[in-house]
C-alpha cells in the first residue's frame, strides 16, 4: 500500500533515492470508507457462520 510504513512500497521508493518526488493517487485502500464496510461485511458474514 502506499502507507508510512517502513515497508510500504511508497516509503521504499522514498528510501531509494532515487527520484526527485514520489506521488500517489490514493492513500490506500483502508482508508476509503467504502473499503472499510467491505472488510466489516465480511468479517461480520464470517463471523455470522461460524455461529450458524
């Protein structure tokens, strides 16, 4: 994802040195609210299987 985090692939491009900017088109995924109800919704249908 394109994060901070150190082994992002954003920050390893930054690390690298290699170019004079590194720019994303979005911050990353888990931070799109439409992502996230997708991420809830399917822990919650797993969740509802395994109590049947």
């Amino acid at each position: 994802m394109a994060g901070d985090d150190e082994d992002s692939w954003l920050s390893q491009f930054k690390a690298a040195d290699c170019f004079d900017s590194v720019d994303t088109q979005i911050a990353g995924l888990g931070e799109i609210g439409d992502i996230q109800q997708l991420y809830i919704d399917h822990a919650q249908a797993a969740i509802d299987s395994l109590n049947g």
